[in-house]
C-alpha cells in the first residue's frame, strides 16, 4: 500500500459522474425493475464499464500509463465510490 495512497484521475472521475448521473436521469424518466438497475446503473456496472475503458486505452493521457510510477490510478475501487455519491 502506498502512502499517500494514489488518487484517481480526474478523467475516472468525470466519466463515472456521468455514468450515475445518465442512471438517474434513465430511472426518473423510465419504469424500472430491480434487475436494470442493478445491470446497467450500479457501482459493479461503473466498475465494469471503467474496466472496459481501461482496457481499449480510452481515459485521457492513457497513452504513456505506467502503473509502476503513474501518480494517478484508472482503475475504480469500491472505496472510490462513498467520494463519488
């Protein structure tokens, strides 16, 4: 574990609000059940989602990400989510 630990980049950060954010504005406008919620507007479906931009190199200035050295971290943890709500 590194202290101080490593802080998100803000890119994670504006993209996850956007995820919650599109959520909320889906279910106030929709008819929901428990299951889409949970599919399509939970943290496992940001976790997910910020997986699969991770994966295709998709965050900004991702290009040259070094995860020995990087002073930031793309990856959202669980914990991540209590500074998100």
């Amino acid at each position: 574990m590194r202290l101080p630990a490593i802080p998100l980049h803000p890119h994670i950060i504006q993209v996850a609000l956007a995820h919650l954010s599109d959520g909320a504005r889906f279910v106030s406008h929709q008819v929901c059940t428990v299951d889409l919620l949970l599919t399509y507007y939970s943290v496992t479906a940001v976790q997910i989602k910020n997986a699969e931009l991770i994966a295709h190199c998709v965050y900004r200035k991702m290009t040259a990400f070094d995860m020995v050295s990087a002073n930031h971290r793309y990856e959202i943890l669980r914990t991540d989510f209590s500074a998100l709500y």
